[in-house]
C-alpha cells in the first residue's frame, strides 16, 4: 500500500506525467493485486483523487492507460479462475467465507476473542474438519456463495446485531479494542 501511495504522490508533484509511465504503473498495481486483493480501493481512491485535483482531461487519458495495465496484469489470473472455477470474480476472493465467520450468532466484534473462546459456530475450513470436507466437496467458489449467503440471513435476521457489530468493529479499528 505504502509504494502505492507513493507512486501516485510522485506522479502528482512530479507533474511530468506519461503515457508509458502510467502504463507501467498499472501493471505494477495488477501485479500487486494477485498478491493484495484488498488494494483495490486504495488504487480506486488515489485514481479519484487524482482526478479531482488535477481537473486537466489528459488525466482522463492517462489514468485510463493506468486501468488498462491493471487489466492486462489481471487477466492471467481471471482466465484461471474462470477455467478452474466456472466463475468470474476479482483475483480470488473468500468473502462469503469472512462475512460467515464476522456475523452469526455469538459472533464477537474481534475475531481474537472468538477464536479464544472457541466459538463452536465460527465455522472455518481451517479450524473445522467437517468445513474443510464440505470445501473440498463443493468446491471453493461454490462454499463461498453458501457461506455468504448464510451469512446474509443471519444479517437479514439480525440487523440490529449486525449494526452493533459493525459499530464495534469501527470503534476498534479507529480507536484500538
């Protein structure tokens, strides 16, 4: 995230902007995807900002050139996931597996606590055999949507829970546990 940021600090006072560095740019982002999905809004928010303070309509052109070197670098990866998985999804992606394991009933707002208590019903193919079987059994985009969408009943039963937790965890990341 760090060289992210301040590749895009360079480009904004560096104020020599080129097509060919933009390019290069994206593909290095592309490539840091593969190994930190969650850069994405760090990249959408720097692409953002750059537009906003720049206001000049060669930005649109560059950082266009920028989102099509991140393509290209995904590409590789999305094709696989396409041919492994019959599915299409942003580099690789356990979100239904994470929503599961933040919000069911006893979920706790830090993930420490719950795995202290040995929380019985945070079910995760790495600390439970019958989870990982059924991983294994349904295939991994297949136990991502199950899970997601169990976690959205939950959710959907649960809103003030949900809310509650949510909060908490905004607390925590802001202002520590």
């Amino acid at each position: 995230m760090g060289l992210i940021l301040v590749a895009f600090l360079r480009r904004w006072t560096k104020n020599r902007i080129s097509g060919l560095g933009s390019f290069l740019l994206g593909l290095a982002i592309g490539v840091a995807f593969h190994i930190q999905p969650a850069l994405l809004p760090v990249m959408l928010g720097c692409m953002a900002f750059e537009l906003w303070w720049s206001r000049k309509h060669r930005r649109w052109a560059y950082l266009s050139v920028l989102a099509l070197g991140v393509v290209i670098a995904c590409i590789p990866w999305g094709w696989r996931n396409y041919t492994a998985f019959n599915g299409l999804f942003f580099i690789r992606s356990n979100f239904g597996l994470e929503l599961r394991v933040g919000n069911h009933e006893g979920a706790a707002a830090m993930i420490d606590l719950m795995v202290e208590q040995r929380d019985p019903l945070l079910l995760h193919p790495k600390s439970h055999l019958r989870e990982a079987r059924k991983l294994k059994e349904v295939g991994e985009l297949e136990y991502n949507r199950q899970a997601r969408d169990e976690a959205l009943e939950w959710i959907r039963s649960n809103p003030g829970d949900f809310i509650s937790l949510t909060l908490q965890r905004f607390v925590n990341v802001w202002a520590g546990p």
